[in-house]
C-alpha cells in the first residue's frame, strides 16, 4: 500500500478491524466489480459495514455518497472516515 495520506487512513482502521477479528476486504473497482463501493467492506458480530477512507477535506464522489446511502437504507452500517473520526471505528462497530 502506497504511504498516502488516505492509505494511513486505511491502515488505521484495517489495524481497529484486526484487533476486533472482524471480516473486511476491499472491494475491486475495475472490470467485474462496481464503481462507488466504499473502500473496505465486511460483517462484525452478524452486522454488514461499509467505510469509506478519505483524507484532509476530501469528501466522497457523488457516486460514493449514492452507494454508502444505498447500505444504509438496507440495514447495513456505512460511513466515512477521515484522520479526524479514525480512532472511532471500534466504537462505531461496538454499538451496531
């Protein structure tokens, strides 16, 4: 993984996923897969969630936003996250 400022991001939270032995995987965009998935996907304690990593202000594309509404409207746990609410996820996945 490059050492972006998104990729610390993802480290940070893939380190939280570890520690909980949670599922996770990170979806692939190209061919067969589907543009707008977040950036990693998985199931904790029987409860799909979606995390969409993004770094400083970025925000998530039209597209992005679009999908994480989509898991949410069907049960399922999608955010994003950022340097800012990182440290969170374990909390986050603790109360769903």
């Amino acid at each position: 993984m490059a050492n972006t400022p998104e990729s610390k991001v993802k480290r940070k939270v893939v380190s939280q996923l570890k520690a909980l032995k949670a599922y996770y995987f990170y979806p692939v965009t190209g061919g067969f897969g589907r543009s707008g998935i977040p950036d990693i996907v998985g199931c904790y304690k029987g409860k799909f969630f979606a995390i969409e990593c993004k770094a400083g202000k970025n925000k998530p594309t039209e597209l992005q936003t679009i999908n994480i509404d989509e898991i949410t409207r069907c049960g399922g746990a999608a955010w994003v996250v950022n340097e800012e609410n990182v440290e969170y996820v374990t909390s986050v996945l603790e109360r769903l």
